[in-house]
C-alpha cells in the first residue's frame, strides 16, 4: 500500500447499519471562533459511534470543532477523554476543525 494510507488515522467509526462512509480532508475554512489548520469531512455516517483524535495539544488548548451536517458546532465538553474525543449517535455528515 501507498505511504498514505498509513500515515494518520484521526476518525474511527462504528455503525450497525450499512453505508458507504467517505472521509477526506478539505481546506480549513475560518469559524465563529478562530482559524482552523486542518479539516476532516466524513460523510453519510447512521447513528455512528465516533472516536476523534486530533492532536491532543489541539484538545488541550480547547481549540478542536466538530461541525455536524453543515450547520451546528457540537458541544464536545464532556465527549473530551484526554486524546480523543468520543461521541456516539452521528448521523449525516461532519466536520472535524482545529
């Protein structure tokens, strides 16, 4: 395999229903609250459960964003777990910022 396909893994999905789920990373957009250096869109996600790990000086400086399906910022208070970020029962699509 490419070099690519082993470089990163930041998003793990589990789902019990069935979807082709899309990942890649698209040009980091500003936001409400800063400018983002990396983003990371995951499509067609049903009722998924999602373990996120971005970089942990990202999550320690509190500066991560998860967008989900193009419209709200999700609290992620109590989904931090020290280097990841946990969330379940995702539907639609997000978007993974810091």
């Amino acid at each position: 395999m490419d070099r690519t396909f082993h470089e990163e893994c930041r998003i793990v999905a589990s789902q019990k229903q069935k979807s082709i789920v899309l990942c890649r990373e698209n040009q980091a957009f500003p936001t409400w609250k800063r400018q983002s250096s990396r983003n990371l869109t995951v499509w067609h996600l049903k009722d998924a459960n999602l373990t996120l790990f971005p970089p942990v000086e990202a999550i320690a400086a509190g500066i991560v964003e998860v967008r989900l399906n193009e419209k709200e910022y999700l609290d992620l208070t109590d989904a931090c777990q020290e280097d990841r970020i946990y969330l379940e029962g995702i539907t639609g699509r997000i978007d993974l910022l810091w």
